[in-house]
C-alpha cells in the first residue's frame, strides 16, 4: 500500500535528494514523480555552467551516476581535466569528460536563450529520466558562507577546502528577488503530496525555500507533506551537515532539523534510533514514522520510499478528518 499518490513534488538537493528521488520513481508510477533542485550548489567553472545537484539528479534517474561517490557519471575518465592542470588552470573541482559534455551543452544552450528547467526537462527526456527534474529558479542562487577565513561560495568551501573553514552565517544570495521556475510552481499546485529529502536542510532544502513564492505554496498548498529526517543520532548519513549546524549554533538532532521546517510539514521520517526526538515531535503535534532511514543502494532507497508513502497516506486520512 503506498498511498495511491499520482502527483509527488520531492525538495530535493546532494547525494541523499538524489537517492530519495530514485526510491520514490521505483516505488510510484511513471510520470507520478516531480523533483525540484536546489540550484544553490551551482558554480561557474572555466565558462561554463555546473549544476551539482541539478546534475546529480540527472545522472541518477537515468542510470549514469557513479554509485561510489554518489555524483558524477559512471566510469568517467579526467582527461580534459588533466590538460587544464598541464595548462596551469586550478582543477581541485572534479569534473570528468562525460560531466564536461553535459556543462558545454548546458552553457552553450543558456547562451543560445534557453532557460535551465527547459534545459534540464530536454536532458531528462534525451536520457529517459525516470521523474521529471525542475531546478527550484531559472535565476541565478548562490549558497554562501561567511567563514573565519571570509566569505566563500559553495564549491570553493565544500570540495575546494573540505568544509574545513567554520561558519558563522549563510546567505542565499539572489534568492530573495528570483522567481520560481514555471514548472516548479505547477508542480506544487497539483501535487497530491509534497515530500522534503533527508538533504541537508541548511544548504539544499533552504535555498529552495527562500525563493518567494515556493515557501508560501508550500504552507498553503492542501496536499500532505511528508520530510524524512538526514541524521541519525546526531550524525549525517553523509556531508558536513551536523557540523555545520553546531557552527551556526544549531542543535545537530532530528528534532531541530524538523523545527527547520515548521509550519511546512505534517509528518516527519525519523530514524528508529532516534527514540527521544520522535516522542518530543509527537507531543508538538506532528505526525512522527520510525524506520531506518540509511537507503544504502536502489533497493533500500525504494523501501524508505514505500515507507514514506504509506505514511504519508495515513497523513492524508487524518488530515482529511481534521479538515472535517
Ligand atoms: N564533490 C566532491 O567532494 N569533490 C569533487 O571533486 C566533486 C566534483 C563534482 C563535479 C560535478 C558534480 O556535479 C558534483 C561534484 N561533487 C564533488 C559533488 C558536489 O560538490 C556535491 O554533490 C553537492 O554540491 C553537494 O550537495
């Protein structure tokens, strides 16, 4: 039973976005799945147009990611990489040969006129992408981070320093004044659920939401939302996320990542371990799963994906009762 859902919008951004994305388009039917991208990730590198999370969707729902790393495609090789080194160019951003074609192609058809979601639906629909991929603007966010070593864009601090710089404070620069894609706005008028990823709420769920427009839809919109919690006891599954919040004096605990989201959520995913933080999310009045929410491969990500469906199906049955 997974909730008869034919319209789910996932928020989604990074490795576990991309991971959630690929359950849930195992677990609904075809055409059922939208994503929307966090576009604050993205960077320019030599000229050209690099979307992390953007990409990472693609790769993943049409087969090509390389399952070790969780980005990049799939037996890529770095030549071009390695000529821009002997050229003296600075190359700490891995891109790979196949990841280059995707940045040229995207770069030149940005300068041709087209938008990035036209561009990112062509490429989905070119690479048999199992959901549609909407990145969260057409304009242009950028993540950045006042660090004790100053202000630094993304990429520079997350792959170029390791996350190593601490954090003080984070802007979404460009957010404020950009307007949702077309196709992201849709999406959530007609979902019949919106689920939010276990992505790093602070740097791939929050830039999508400082977008006007998205937030609002978000608390207005009548479907359920659902969210699944991106740690487990205190820790990330994966990235920099728990040390990030202790930076920004934020609590590392499932039940702050889900105070992240108030107002714009009806149930949460927690992990089983996280006994003490369900109870505290029942008692303020949010519906609360325990499951494990490690995903691991394809499989186990389909299975979160279930899980999150009958949920959210339950979610939707008591929401009806309330709403009367
Ligand atoms: N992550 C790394 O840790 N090191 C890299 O060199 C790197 C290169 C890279 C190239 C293309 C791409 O789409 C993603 C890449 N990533 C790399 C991952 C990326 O930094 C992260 O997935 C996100 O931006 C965080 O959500």
């Amino acid at each position: 039973m997974t909730g008869d859902f034919q319209h789910v919008v996932l928020l989604a951004g990074g490795v576990g976005g991309a991971r959630m994305a690929e359950g849930l388009a195992r677990a609904l039917p075809a055409g059922a799945l939208t994503v929307i991208a966090n576009v604050g990730d993205d960077e320019e590198f030599y000229g050209l147009r690099v979307c992390p999370d953007v990409d990472t969707l693609l790769y993943t729902l049409s087969d090509r990611i390389d399952r070790s790393q969780g980005w990049g495609v799939a037996y890529d090789t770095v030549k071009a990489l390695d000529v821009l080194r002997d050229l003296g160019a600075p190359v700490w951003m891995k891109l790979g040969d196949a990841d280059f074609g995707l940045h040229i192609w995207r770069s030149w058809r940005l300068a041709e006129g087209a938008s990035l979601s036209a561009i990112v639906a062509e490429a989905a629909r070119q690479w048999g992408a199992r959901a549609d991929i909407v990145p969260a603007t057409d304009e242009r966010v950028r993540t950045k981070l006042n660090t004790d070593e100053g202000w630094m864009d993304f990429q520079p601090w997350f792959v170029g320093r390791r996350c190593i710089p601490k954090v003080s404070e984070l802007r979404y620069e460009g957010a404020e004044s950009a307007k949702p894609a077309v196709s992201a706005s849709a999406a959530i008028a007609s979902a019949d659920l919106i689920a939010f990823a276990p992505s790093n709420p602070l740097l791939s769920i929050e830039p999508i939401l400082a977008i006007p427009g998205l937030r609002d839809s978000i608390e207005k919109c009548r479907a359920p939302r659902v969210g699944v919690s991106p740690l487990i006891g205190g820790k990330a599954v994966k990235g920099p996320l728990a040390r990030l919040m202790q930076d920004l004096g934020i609590e590392a605990t499932t039940r702050a990542v889900a105070g992240r989201y108030a107002g714009l959520l009806d149930g949460f995913i927690v992990d089983t371990g996280d006994v003490e933080d369900a109870e505290a999310l029942r008692a303020s009045g949010l519906a609360v799963a325990a499951t494990e929410i490690l995903m691991g491969g394809p499989e186990g990500a389909e299975r979160l994906a279930r899980e999150l469906l009958a949920f959210a199906g339950k979610v939707a049955i008591a929401g009806e009762r309330r709403r009367g």
